[in-house]
C-alpha cells in the first residue's frame, strides 16, 4: 500500500520516516510522494581518460569519476547525452516495514532530464542521502541548480517488517551515503 500525504505526515510526526532537514510540506508533499531537493555534489564521468568501465576491476569502476561541486545559484550543466550521479540536500531514513521509491519529476522529464535509470527502490532500513543517476535524454543543455526540486518518494509498506533491513545487511555498500560515491559493482 503506498502512503498518502495524510499518511506520510502522520509518519514524519511519528519519526517512522525521517528527513533531514525536515522540509517545507507546504511546498514538497505530493497527494502521495514529498520533492527533495538537488544537492551541490556531482559525481561526473572522466570518458577522456578512460577506454571502458570494468565492474570486476575497482580501479576501472572507482576511478573513473571524479567529484564536481557548485556553489549556491550557480548551474551544473547537464550536456545531452550525459550522465552523472548527483544527491539530494536531504537525507532520510525508513522502518523495518517500510521501503521508498524515487520518482523523477515530470517537469524536469519534460526537459529531457531522467533522474534514475535503474536504481528506484530504497529499502526498509535505509539511511543516508539519495543518490541519483541523472541524464539528459534531450538535444540541448540543461542548467541544473542545488535547492531545486528534483525529485520525489513514495513509500509503501511491507506485509510484515523485513527479517534483514538494509541497515542490518552485510553487503549495504551504500549504506549512510552522504555524497555522490562511485559505484561498488566490484564488491559483488
């Protein structure tokens, strides 16, 4: 079942849902979903330098990004065709029984911007900042800026809570995030 706006207040009221820093519900909460907001870190591609990616091999996964950062009102440009791990400003963290979806939003998807492409689903037990996979599937730039609504969860929850959150798990590679980090494909 997924939440309603009356449900997720009651859930942020109650501390099941937690977010940091608490935003303004009046301007993010959805009749289903509540907006994040784009953070000041990027994650970008250094395709120059680099002839492939090898998910067996750390260094041709770890090392083939490297962190951008911008500063308040100044745009990240987006290049068609681009794609780069960006985080929102706000992090948050889910019960046992509860699991998060990001949502792209439809204004930025109009201007051809995907906010993930596999990666939707957060586990109950999660904690940390989100960490999207943005592109540019259009034909011109777009300018990004931190504080901007970028992106949206819904929650649902569970038959009963999870035996193993992902706070619980062994292999959380991701778990606490608080910056756009590399991909630990090469843990697997």
């Amino acid at each position: 079942m997924v939440l309603s706006d009356k449900d997720i207040k009651k859930f942020l009221k109650a501390g099941k849902i937690k977010i940091t820093p608490l935003p303004d519900l009046k301007e993010v909460l959805g009749s289903c979903s509540i907006d994040l907001r784009l953070g000041f870190s990027f994650r970008v591609f250094d395709h120059s330098k680099y002839p492939y990616i090898d998910p067996r091999n750390p260094k041709l996964t770890n090392d083939v990004t490297s962190e951008m950062k911008i500063k308040e009102n100044e745009p990240f440009i987006l290049q068609p065709g681009d794609f780069v791990l960006a985080m929102t400003i706000e992090s948050f963290e889910l019960p046992d029984h509860l699991l998060a979806r990001l949502e792209g939003r439809s204004s930025l998807g109009r201007l051809g911007i995907v906010v993930h492409s596999t990666a939707s689903v957060f586990e109950p037990g999660w904690k940390g900042k989100v960490v999207m996979e943005l592109g540019n599937m259009g034909r011109m730039p777009v300018a990004l800026y931190a504080g901007m609504r970028v992106c949206a969860l819904t929650f649902e929850e569970l038959s009963s809570p999870s035996d193993v959150p992902y706070n619980k798990k062994k292999s959380a590679k991701y778990l606490g995030q608080e910056e756009p980090i590399p991909s630990k494909i090469s843990q697997d």
